[in-house]
C-alpha cells in the first residue's frame, strides 16, 4: 500500500502530484547549479543537454541513430566552442 491510497487520493492526482514535486525540486536545483558556478558556465554546460538526452535515448532506449543527428551533434559543439573562445580571438578570425 502506498502513501496515496493511505490518504484516498486517486492514483492520478498521485502522480500529478509527484511530477509537480519532482519538477520543482529539479529546477530548484538547477538555478542553485546557476547561481554556484555562473551563468555563463550553466548555459554553457545547458546547451550540452540535446546531446547527451540524444545519447541516453540511444543507450537506454534503443532509438536509431540518423545522419541529421551526428549534424546536429557537431552543430552544437562547435556553437559552445566558438562561445567560449575569448572575445579578442573571435574577433580577429
């Protein structure tokens, strides 16, 4: 017996509930990372998240690979490597 039916709550006010709590707790947790390391570094490191959300669904899903993705993958690299190249060096290229 688990803590909602305890209480008589239906099963879907249960997990609307818990998503509602799960979501605040990691945003929560997200802005304290922001506010930690920088926003700069935390948007840095957030522009990552397509790609490794892309390679966990590969690894534990089992979702094909396209051609478009690895595009994509390379896309993104090389925006957050020109990102942090120093003004100066951006500038001159």
């Amino acid at each position: 017996m688990d803590s909602c039916t305890c209480i008589r709550l239906s099963r879907h006010t249960c997990n609307i509930r818990y998503h509602l709590i799960g979501t605040a707790v990691a945003f929560t947790l997200y802005l304290q990372g922001v506010v930690d390391i920088g926003p700069v570094k935390a948007s840095m490191i957030a522009s990552i998240e397509p790609v490794s959300a892309t390679l966990f669904a590969f690894v534990w899903l089992s979702t094909p690979f396209k051609g478009i993705d690895l595009v994509g993958f390379a896309m993104i690299l090389v925006t957050i490597f020109l990102l942090a190249l120093p003004t100066d060096q951006v500038s001159n290229s």
